[in-house]
C-alpha cells in the first residue's frame, strides 16, 4: 500500500516549518539583548559635573549560566592520610573479609571445633544445632578477646577518630594487640616454619610479619583443637566398648550399639555437668 503524495509533501513541509522556528528561537535565545540606560538628569550649569562614556552594566555572576552537579570525593584535610575514596574501599573490603578474620585471628577457630567434636562425640549430630554451636562459639570469642578489643580501641581507634593519627598509623598500632594475643597461642615450631617457607632471616619476635603469624597461628589452633577433642572422645569411647561387649554376651548382635549406647553417654555428660567442663577447658586453654 502506497502512501499519497500529498500526504509526504504535507509532512515535508510540516518538518520545514518546524525547524525554522527552532532555529529562529535559539537565534533570538543567543542574541544579546541591548541595555537601555536612562538619560542623566539635567543639572545646572555651574555644578555640571565632567561627562563620561555611558556603559552597559555587567550582567551578575553567574547569571546566565546553567546549574551544574558536582560530585565528588575528595581528600581529608589530615596531613598524610589517604583519601576518602581508598578509605571507603579499605572498610568495604574489611566488612567483606570480617568473617574470615573473626574465624581465623581470635579464638572462634579453636572454640567452634571443640563444641563440634562435644557433639559427635555423644552421638547427636544435630543437638545442639550448627546455629547453637556457631552462636555459642562466637559470644566466647566475644569474651575471650575483650581485652584485646580493648586495646585496640584504646590505642588505635580513638586516637583515629580524635584526629592524632592517620588511618596507616591506625592500622600499625590495632595489629599490634592482636598479633600480642596470637603469639602467644603460636607454637614455635609453627613460626620458624612459615619463616623457613618465606625464606626470612633470623626475625625478632616483634617484627614479625603478620603473613607468618597468621598462617602459624591458624595452624597450632587446629593442633590444639585436635587435642582437646581426642581427650573428649576417650570416656565415650569406653561407653561404646562396654555396650557392645554386653550386647555381644548377651547376643544381641543384631541391635545396634549407638542406639543404647546413646542414653548412657547423654547420662554421663548430665552427671559431670559437662558443658560446664567444657567451656571452662577452653577459656582457661587461653589464659595459660
């Protein structure tokens, strides 16, 4: 189907039309539009004052101009200290990495393994809950490094925020008490390790770079941990011996020995109060 042509003709000179007007309004738009200044009032003719060229006043500032929106991120007035923009990305790629450094720089790593093996150990492996233990492990991380986040805060944090020192200087002196409080849970043997891997020289204890006392330090928690758990599996190990060496003279072969071994072990770790026991071995395994 074809279109007439008075009909494209029409459109045609419709288009025309409109872009002349819109050439003719930018036009006038740019234009400079003339000042008319008053004629200077009539004076007599002793007090004529010395006659100057009239001119057009200056438009305002600013006046004609179009709004603009600047936005920007710009640098703190402290001397030395580093931008706004690099500060922002430091605390987003902490907050990312939170959960990473509460598991593997404070005492949780130790905590949450030794809960987990009080639970298989008896023979439930969902009572208490992974919420349970996680949340229980966390509040004794909580407790067990309160004087360590307190020093942190104390020596790095306030001075920070009061201005005293830059965000550089900050970090120094908050890996200070933490580093303190891994060195002393860090075997030896684990630190002269990772210095032989990293092919360091003979380091003094306090300039120790905080790549070898981590690594050090995640690895003598999960040796300690192992520990501790096999020390928990022992009594209940006996209780598995004794039920099934009972069930075999009795012959009952064909009942199995967790189903009765269960309410004895659950009856043993009521009579010693054991989760008592437990959470006093770990957080007295910290003061020592």
């Amino acid at each position: 189907m074809s279109v007439p042509t008075t009909n494209l003709r029409a459109v045609r000179i419709f288009f025309f039309v409109f872009i002349g007007i819109f050439l003719s309004c930018a036009a006038s738009a740019q234009a400079p539009v003339p000042v008319v200044t008053p004629p200077p009032a009539a004076t007599a003719p002793a007090a004529a004052a010395p006659t100057t060229p009239t001119t057009a006043a200056a438009p305002a500032a600013g006046a004609n101009e179009p709004f603009r929106l600047n936005i920007g991120l710009e640098g703190t007035n402290r001397p030395g200290d580093v931008s706004v923009a690099i500060q922002i990305v430091i605390v987003m790629t902490l907050l990312t990495l939170a959960p990473s450094i509460v598991m593997l720089m404070t005492s949780f790593t130790r905590i949450v393994i030794v809960l987990g093996f009080v639970r298989t150990a008896i023979g439930v492996p969902m009572a208490p809950s992974n919420q349970i233990i996680i949340g229980l492990s966390l509040f004794l991380t909580f407790f067990l490094m309160g004087p360590t986040f307190d020093r942190v805060n104390n020596e790095a944090l306030q001075p920070y925020l009061a201005g005293q020192m830059t965000s550089a200087q900050a970090f120094d002196k908050a890996s200070v008490p933490m580093k303190d409080f891994m060195l002393k849970q860090t075997r030896t043997r684990d630190l002269e390790f990772f210095l032989e891997m990293g092919r360091f020289g003979p380091t003094p204890v306090n300039q120790l770079p905080m790549r070898v006392v981590i690594p050090a330090f995640v690895i003598s928690e999960l040796q300690t941990a192992f520990q501790m758990g096999f020390l928990l599996f022992l009594p209940f190990l006996v209780i598995d011996f004794l039920v099934s060496s009972v069930l075999m003279a009795m012959g009952m072969m064909m009942m199995p020995p967790t189903v009765v071994a269960l309410p004895f072990k659950l009856l043993l770790f009521v009579l010693v109060d054991g989760w008592h026991l437990v959470v006093k071995s770990l957080v007295e395994s910290f003061r020592a």
